[in-house]
C-alpha cells in the first residue's frame, strides 16, 4: 500500500471516529430530553387521573340525596 493511500484510510478513519462521537452524544442528548419528557407526561397524566376521581367524586356526591 503506498503512503498516499494509507494517509487517505487514516484520515477517513479519523473523521468516521469522530462523526460516532458525535452522533453517541447527540443520541445521549435525545435520550436525556426523552426521559424528561416521559416524567412530564407521567406527571401529566397522574394529575388528569387524580383530577378525574376528583369530579367522580364530586359527581357521586351530587347524586346522593342529600348531596
């Protein structure tokens, strides 16, 4: 192998360790927004549930002579 061709491999080689780097610290970013954002919607969620069994609630009560 000649000496242009390996200083060629050798730099492709260089540029495609450095695009991994770059994109397994994108997907870390990506992973990290999407934790956040499946805590929100968990939070979200749970708030709608428990608001829910408050106007059952509410609505139950109503109903019951008296109420």
């Amino acid at each position: 192998m000649d000496d242009t061709l390996t200083e060629q491999l050798t730099q492709a080689a260089t540029r495609l360790a450095s695009a991994t780097e770059a994109l397994e610290n994108a997907l870390a970013r990506i992973d990290a927004q999407n934790q956040e954002l499946n805590s929100k919607v968990e939070r979200i969620v749970a708030q709608v549930a428990a608001e829910g069994r408050l106007e059952a609630g509410r609505v139950a009560c109503a109903a019951q002579p008296g109420g």
